[in-house]
C-alpha cells in the first residue's frame, strides 16, 4: 500500500490551475477553519462566532460515544450554519487498519456505520478528514466515492511558516482533496505568523485551509499533545480575518458538488 507524501513549495496548489473545471467557483479571498473534535468547547462561544460570521467545519470523531446534550450542541452549531462532517468512527491510523484487516472492513466499520448512526440524529456529514493525517491512494480513490471532499494535513517545519505552504491555499472551489495547516499551540506558531498566513490569503485573492481541536481560555493539561488554541489568540485571528475582509467557508462549500 502506497503512503502518499505531502510535496513542499508546489506552487501550483495556490492557484489550483491544473485540472480546475471551467465550472469550479472562484473562492478569492477567504478562510477555512476545520476542528478536528466535536463542539464541546467551542460551544461556549457559539455568540462570538455568530456575530462575526464564522462558520467552522467539526469533523466528528467517535460519534457513537456521544450523549444526548452533545449532540443537541452540534444541532445548535449546525443551525447556525456550521458543518458536522465525518472523521471516522476510532480514530486509527487508516492505512494501519486497512493492512491490518482491509478495506472493505474499514469503509463498512469505519465510515458508513457512522455516517448511518450521523444520519439518524439529523446530520448528513459529506465532507471527510482523515485521522492523523494518514491517507494512502488507494484509500483516497475510495473514500472519494462516499463523500465531497476529504482533507488532508500539512505540517510546516524550522524554515517554513503557514504563509509558506502553497498547498493550504486555494483559489478554486470543486475541490476533492485539500491540505490544511494546524494552528494548535503544538505547532508553535506565533499569531503574527498566522496574521501574515491572512495577509498572503487577502493578497493572493485565495482561501487559507486551516485546523484546530480544542479552544480554551488557558491551557489544557489533558489535551493530547496541546491539540488546542487558546480562546484569545483564535478571537484575534478572527478579527484579523475580519478586518482583511476575508470569507469564510466551510468544507462543502469548497468542495465538488457531486
């Protein structure tokens, strides 16, 4: 099985040129937040993101643990127009599994009996992200076929900031595979770093794919890995955001429409 490996400094990614459909949206200036958990913490500030229209895309993990009070907080945030979209149903390491016990195992358990269990509460998740970020082509060829879109991640490293990384940014819709990069505390970046990530988005007309986890008004001892964002540093990156005029999507609304 064939590991895919993230490409650094493709610059055709920015403009997403090659392959595009004449039919594809022009996105221009925007963002794109993912969360890689369900709404527990971010619910807190369900009026703060109403009333500088954000719009975030929670990509579910373990749906089946979920009690009844959770899955009334993604029905609020849902109504307020953000996305509850699929991120498998343990958490694994896709690839492992799939050589492990295979593919038909891992789409059956994985994937659809969750997205059946999703879509018996009201949610009918169309977008996917993949655990760790672990994803194969044989895998991508697969899941493809299930949803809109399914989002990759990609880290930056010593000589590299968000600012740097073609592949986060986008200028068209249609999309069927897209990166993104994470701004939790574990990735050490600072918000100037982030801020210039907005700016290079407002300048080039393209939307940045970003994600997080948690959000906290101090640090979490409990988090894995610090795999949160402290509550005052996403407020200014969201005014930032704001102030440049940039849009902001969720995962389907990036993505292809079939």
């Amino acid at each position: 099985m064939t590991r895919l490996i993230v490409v650094y400094g493709l610059t055709f990614f920015l403009f997403a040129g090659c392959g595009k459909s004449p039919h594809d949206k022009l996105l221009g200036a925007g963002i794109l937040i993912t969360v890689d958990k369900n709404a527990d913490t971010w619910f807190p500030y369900r009026q703060f993101l109403k009333e500088h229209g954000v719009k975030l895309t929670f990509y579910i993990e373990e749906y089946h643990t979920l009690d009844s009070a959770q899955k009334a907080r993604l029905n609020a945030m849902m109504s307020d127009g953000h996305e509850i979209a699929h991120h498998s149903k343990t958490h694994p390491h896709s690839d492992e599994y799939v050589a492990k016990y295979g593919m038909k195992q891992y789409i059956n358990d994985e994937i659809l009996s969750i997205t059946k269990l999703m879509q018996q509460d009201g949610f009918n998740p169309q977008t996917f992200a993949y655990p760790f970020g672990d994803c194969t082509t044989e895998l991508d060829q697969e899941l493809i076929k299930h949803f809109k879109s399914v989002r990759k991640i990609i880290d930056t490293y010593s000589t590299k900031r968000i600012a740097d990384m073609d592949q986060a940014y986008y200028r068209f819709g249609g999309i069927t595979f897209f990166y993104a990069c994470g701004i939790d505390k574990r990735y050490n970046h600072t918000i100037d770093e982030i801020e210039e990530a907005l700016d290079v988005a407002k300048s080039s007309r393209s939307t940045v794919s970003l994600y997080t986890h948690y959000i906290t008004p101090t640090p979490l001892e409990s988090a894995a890995k610090e795999s949160y964002i402290i509550d005052t540093d996403f407020k200014q990156i969201i005014l930032k955001a704001e102030e440049l005029g940039l849009k902001f999507y969720t995962a389907s609304e990036v993505s292809r429409n079939n």
